[in-house]
C-alpha cells in the first residue's frame, strides 16, 4: 500500500502494521484508533529507519506514557555510562527513551541508542548544532540547523522537539512581559540567543515547510516544543507561554496539512490549582493534538525530591487530558542523573501515569489493581510482589523485616485486619 506516514495511512482508509500492534497493546479497536490518528488525536512516532522499534501509540484515549531523557554532556560524557541506563529504561518498559545529549559529535550514541531501543527515540536537534557543525552559535547559518533534522530523520529518530514557536512574534511578547526566570529551555535559549546575536528570524520557523518535508519523508512526529514553558511557578499561564501556544496551534494545522504527525510540548513549573485548566487550554487551542507535559512541578522549593514534585503534577495533568509524561529524576537542578537517579524517576512517572488512567478510565487500568487488591486479600505475599510497580524493592522491604507469623507484616503482626477478618467471616477465633 502507498502512504508517507501515519496519518496519511489513516486518512486513506488504511490500518497499518503498526496500528495492528498499538491497538492490540491499548485494548482497543484497529478502526478506532486509526480514525483517532487521522484526527490527529493520536500519533504513533515511528521512523521508517527505526528498525528495533516495538510501536507505541500516544493520545486521546489511550494508556498515559512516560519519557526518560539520557545523554551525554560535557562534564559527564561517559557514553558506555549513557548506554547502560537505556538497556535499564528499556528493562523497565517505558515507552520512550529521549537523547538530548549536547556536547561533541553525538551521532554515534545516537545511532547506538536506535539500534538497540525497542522504546521509541526523540532528540532535540538544537542541541546538536554546535558540536555537529563544530562552530560558534552565532556563526551557524539558518540552513545549517535544517542540516542537523535531516541527519537526525536519517538516523532513525521517532520523534523531534523543534523549538518553532519562538519566533520574532513571540519573543516580542516575551520581551514586553518581564518573568522571574526568563526562559529556561535550553534548546530555546539558544534559539532565542541565535537570534538576538544575527537578528534574524528562528530558522526552524523560517524554514518550517522544508523540516515538515523531512519528517514526512522518514515519518518523524514533530514535538512542538515549548521554549517559553515557565521555569518556575511564578511564570506560568503568562502571557509568553499562551502566545506561544496559540503559535503552536497554527503550526499543527501546517503540519497536518503534510500528514506528519504532531505533539505539543507543555508546562514545566505549575502550582497545582492551574494545571486543570491549562490542559484544556492546551487542546483547545491545539485542536486535540496530544500534549506532552514536562512535569509539570508544582513548587519550586524540593531539589532532591523533584521526581515527587513532577509526579504529583503530572498526575493531575494526565488525568486532566495529558497524554505523555517526561519523567524528572532526584537530580533535577542539580546534577545530570545517575543509574539509580534515573529508575527512581521511571517509578514515579510510571505511577503518576498509571493512577491518572484510572481517574481517566482507561481501558484496562483498574484491572492491574484488582489483582493487587485480590492477592493482598489472600495475604499471597508473591502474587504481591508479582504486582508491584516495582517488584524488587517490595521484596527487599520484606525481606528486611520478617514478622513472627509468615502472612503478616511486622506493622500488624498478630492484630493483622486483613487476617482476622478473613478468619472472622469463616466463622473461626481470631486468636488473640
């Protein structure tokens, strides 16, 4: 069958492998999810290149995913390092493993990487340009970032954050309205850099069309990212980050007009009474495209627990119309992470996700529960690590404390509710 990408697979009618698989993954009808990627409800990011690729699906309707971002930087580029964290990510099933590596010649971690990841594959190619071209950011010319997506797309990568919506436009808008903390995006800081320093416009938005006409060539999803996401609570729901985002909506329909599929990235820091509605926001003026969230953190004040900060909102994010959560480790603000950073990370993502698809009544959702529940009824202490989220810390927590009666724990012991009433409604003594 003839078709470019995904969604224009789905427009002509047709149900591709990769729908076939998504759909069996989400419980769900192939017809319906395909009528949901033709709306651009729905994206599937996988690039014609991207051969280990084990297709996931992400938006309306479907289980929430979660992102972990690994790479190589200057201070730590220990690349054997960054490839034993993406064999434990992919251990840990998450959906999606992000290379934002930003220092030297990176092409060969990233093709490592795509290589070996049944997880699909994202980067940021702006923080690729310096060491790609081995040049001063002011000296790089606008048909040089194009070079950089090419190489990228030719590499196999699922899905790119492009930092367009910063344009002259909407860096005006950020210059007339002081924040707090400025922009924190890295790739949109050095766009916004670039374009102070030349005066010219943002070469990704100037050259929009010829980027969408790669992505439509490998099938790369564009992610809309957000160089005006607030870094603090203090600038959220401004008037930067909304003219950004009305921005990001016009450049979807541009996108949908070429049958490449898009995302949009979101907020970053947030207190908790407006993520809500910036949900809706979001897709409204993004007319239903899946919205990837940074978090969001809902205070600024816990460096060293941010993973529980960007937990709590990206659980009410993703229960409020989130599709896709980018993890945040212990090591937020302070450090890039460590291996053991990162699966602290993974877990609290995994059990944001995982509670808002139950708020969200995703197909099948409870039932991981259910059986927790029912095993925890029956004191099957396997069953319960069988269950667990994170099944090697339950035993090791076990096993640190053995009660006297091996089906209880030592918080209980003998006074055990779960026990005595099990023994009660059997009609037998309870013993104590």
């Amino acid at each position: 069958m003839n078709y470019t990408t995904q969604m224009d697979a789905a427009r002509q009618g047709i149900i591709t492998e990769q729908m076939k698989i998504v759909a069996e993954k989400e419980l769900m009808n192939a017809e319906q999810l395909r009528e949901l990627i033709a709306e651009g409800k729905v994206i599937i990011p996988c690039n014609k290149n991207h051969k280990s690729i084990s297709p996931e699906g992400v938006g309306s309707s479907l289980r929430t995913k979660i992102n972990v971002n690994l790479g190589i930087s200057k201070d730590c580029a220990n690349i054997e390092r960054e490839i034993e964290k993406v064999k434990t990510a992919v251990s840990m099933k998450v959906e999606s493993i992000m290379d934002l590596s930003s220092y030297g010649k990176t092409r060969a971690f990233r093709q490592r990487l795509i290589e070996i990841s049944p997880a699909m594959v994202g980067t940021v190619p702006m923080y690729d340009v310096i060491g790609y071209h081995d040049k001063k950011l002011a000296d790089i010319t606008a048909k040089e970032f194009i070079d950089v997506v090419r190489a990228h797309a030719q590499d196999g990568v699922d899905f790119m954050t492009i930092h367009v919506g910063i344009n002259k436009s909407t860096a005006e808008k950020f210059n007339k309205n002081p924040r707090l903390m400025n922009i924190v995006s890295r790739g949109g800081s050095l766009v916004f850099s670039w374009m102070k320093l030349t005066g010219n416009e943002n070469p990704f938005y100037e050259y929009y069309d010829e980027i969408l006409d790669i992505c439509r060539e490998y099938d790369v999803a564009m992610s809309l990212g957000d160089a005006c996401r607030p870094g603090c609570i203090a600038d959220s729901t401004d008037a930067s980050q909304i003219e950004e985002l009305i921005a990001l909506g016009e450049l979807t329909k541009r996108a949908w007009e070429k049958d490449v599929q898009v995302m949009i990235e979101g907020p970053g820091h947030m207190a908790m009474n407006e993520i809500a509605a910036n949900m809706i926001i979001e897709k409204r003026l993004c007319h239903g495209a899946p919205f990837y969230v940074l978090g969001p953190l809902v205070t600024d004040i816990a460096p060293g627990y941010d993973h529980i900060t960007s937990a709590i909102g990206g659980a009410i994010a993703a229960a409020n119309g989130a599709d896709f959560l980018c993890y945040v480790t212990p090591a937020e603000h302070l450090r890039l992470p460590d291996l053991n950073d990162m699966k602290e990370g993974i877990i609290a993502s995994k059990i944001a996700a995982h509670a808002a698809d139950i708020a969200k009544g995703v197909k099948g959702a409870r039932d991981w529960d259910n059986k927790m529940a029912q095993a925890r009824r029956v004191l099957d202490w396997e069953a319960q690590f069988e269950c667990a989220i994170d099944p090697q810390k339950a035993r090791e927590y076990r096993a640190s404390s053995m009660p006297e009666h091996s089906e209880t724990c030592t918080m209980c012991g003998e006074m055990c509710a779960v026990k005595n009433m099990n023994r009660v409604m059997s009609g037998e003594d309870i013993g104590i």
